[in-house]
C-alpha cells in the first residue's frame, strides 16, 4: 500500500507541476502579446503626428471623468489633429507673403472658427421650423374641425 501511495503522491505531484508550468506558460505568452502591443503602440506613436500622451491628456480634460478612451479614437484623434494643422497651414500659404502672421493664421483658421457660430444658428432654424410646423398643425385640425363637422 505505501507503494500505491506514493505512486498517487507522484502522480499528484507531476500533474501540478504540469499546471504550473501550463499557468507559466500561458503567463509569459500574455506578457509577450503585452510587450508587443506596447512595441505596437510605440511604433504608432512614431507615425503619429502629435505624442500620443499630450493628445489624450487634452482629451480627458475636455470628457467626463468616467469616459474611457478606446485606443483607436486617440489614434483618429491625433491623426485628424494633424490632418487640420496641414489644412489650415495649405491655406496659410496660398498667401503670396514670406511669412505668416497673426491676420493670416486667423483668416485661415475662420471656417474651423465659424462651425460653433454655424451649429448654433442650425439649432436656432430647427427650433423655428418646429414652431411652424406645431403652428401647421393646429391650423390642419381647425381646417378639419370645421369642414367634417
């Protein structure tokens, strides 16, 4: 029976080295998926116009605190971020001039400046046709009230 025993014992013992070396194994391949992500990231972050951190930190200070940011928003972010300097830089140097000055920059950021102006009177005109329209409205139930009676 001691020979039984010690059989299962080794058995026992040999199937929980497995597992930790299964546990290991599976920990080291995390760690490699982990290090290649972040190898990934800095290999983005090389073609990113703009360091990711400053981008993500203007970000949360603009978002609620319990908003998470996916990965690919930042990346969208910092990429659309670049694409609007190169926008508004193109049309900095439509200018005949050798330098680019105050009045420029500002004549070329315009659109970008206007969009807030341009949603506001976008609201204003929704809330003006909904007024019409309720007024539409009562005036097609009075035509009906007075002509099915």
């Amino acid at each position: 029976m001691n020979n039984i025993e010690e059989k299962e014992n080794f058995q026992e013992k040999e199937d929980i080295e497995k597992e930790i070396n299964d546990s290991v194994e599976e920990m080291t391949q995390q760690e490699k998926e982990e290090l290649q992500e972040e190898e990934d990231e800095d290999l983005e972050d090389e073609k990113l116009p703009f360091p990711n951190a400053t981008v993500v930190r203007l970000m949360r200070q603009s978002l609620d605190k319990n908003k998470q940011i996916k990965g690919v928003v930042k990346k969208e972010m910092n990429l659309w971020l670049g694409r609007l300097i190169e926008t508004v830089c193109k049309k900095m140097n439509a200018f005949d001039y050798s330098y680019v000055d105050y009045g420029m920059f500002k004549q070329a950021i315009e659109t970008f400046e206007n969009i807030q102006t341009i949603e506001i009177e976008k609201m204003r005109l929704i809330k003006n046709m909904e007024k019409i329209k309720a007024d539409c409205d009562a005036l097609i139930d009075d035509v009906e009230r007075k002509f099915h009676e």
